[in-house]
C-alpha cells in the first residue's frame, strides 16, 4: 500500500505540472518540447558583446570553468599555436565528433578571443549560422567587410557586426573573382554566416 500511495502521489504531481502549464499559456501556445527537461537549457548560450554564455574577457583560460559556462554541452581538446609571435592557447569544443567551437586566449591568462561554429547558438539579436549576409546588411560598406585573411579553399570574407565591433561575422560563398577582393554586394547577399567570431577588445 505505500508504495502505490506514492505512485499516486508522483502521478498526480505529473499532471498537476502539466494542468499549470496549460493555465499559464492555453492550450494552443503550448510548444510540448519545451516541456522536456533535455531542452530547458539547450538554448541558454547566446552570443553577445560581452561575451558567449557566461564567458567573458574576464573568464580564465581553464577547462573546467569554460566547460561550465558552456552547460558542459562540449568535449574538449586543449593546444596551442602562434599568432604574431606569440604562443597562444586554445581549446577545441567538439560535439558529434565536429569542432563546434574554439577558445583562444593566453595561457594561464584570460580568454580573449572565441569562434562559435555551432548552429543552435545564436547572437542575441538572432544572427546564427546560415543567416543570409542580406539579412544582417545592405552592402558590404556597412560591415566593413574585408576577405578572410585566413581563408583556405572557401572563400570567405569578415564583416563586423552592425551592434557591436566586439562581434564579427565571416561569411561564406561562391564566386568566381579573386580571394583578395570582396565580392559584389549582389553575390555577397547570398553568402551565409560560416562562423561567428567574439573577441574582448
């Protein structure tokens, strides 16, 4: 008998949580998948120009406190390289055996730069990737747009954000002109957002 009295209890505590939701909302707002728990946070982390979730230009270069400020949502892997001379350390987020993000800053220091590559993480004006350059501008003028100097086999280009200088968009599309030149803004405006790029300063 006790234990089907605490059966009964936790079942009418199931239906009295759904029985709220419904009288919050109505019936016909209801998205169901927001009443799982998995999904509760799954969108928690957005971009700003303060910083990526909880991580900010104060945020340590230390594992476990990035992996905290990111819901522990990645693996990660730890490295290093050079950028103008100077030993830099980095760690490689991976989800679903991709690189979905990656952390640069000084080792031992604080996190100064981080490039999101993941598709549910959002700015908060709502820019992710696969957004359409002529949805974010008009031209290329207006995003100070200039080629990737980085940039590989994908044409790429970077533009900074139209909120923030501390946000920058790279862009990535086809066209048949040289990689060190930025495209028209009639083929650029179907150019989508590869990656977004924060830095501290």
């Amino acid at each position: 008998m006790p234990q089907l009295f605490g059966n009964s209890r936790l079942n009418w505590l199931q239906v009295s949580f759904v029985t709220s939701l419904f009288s919050l909302t109505g019936c016909s707002s209801i998205s169901w998948s927001n009443l799982y728990p998995m999904n509760w946070f799954a969108s928690s982390v957005k971009i700003s120009a303060t910083g990526v979730g909880q991580i900010n230009k104060m945020t340590p270069m230390k594992e476990q406190i990035i992996a905290a400020a990111l819901d522990n949502r990645y693996h990660f892997r730890s490295g290093m390289q050079t950028e103008q001379g100077q030993l830099i350390s980095l760690f490689q987020g991976i989800k679903n055996d991709q690189e979905k993000i990656v952390i640069y800053g000084i080792e031992k220091g604080k996190v100064k730069r981080i490039e999101i590559m993941e598709e549910d993480i959002k700015t908060v004006w709502e820019t992710q990737i696969g957004t359409p350059f002529s949805q974010v501008y008009q031209n290329a003028v207006q995003g100070s747009c200039y080629p990737d100097p980085n940039q590989t086999n994908m044409l790429t280009i970077n533009c900074v954000s139209p909120q923030s200088t501390q946000v920058t968009y790279r862009f990535t599309g086809k066209w048949s002109g040289p990689k060190n030149l930025v495209p028209s803004n009639d083929i650029l405006a179907n150019w989508k957002v590869s990656s977004i790029i924060w830095s501290a300063q």
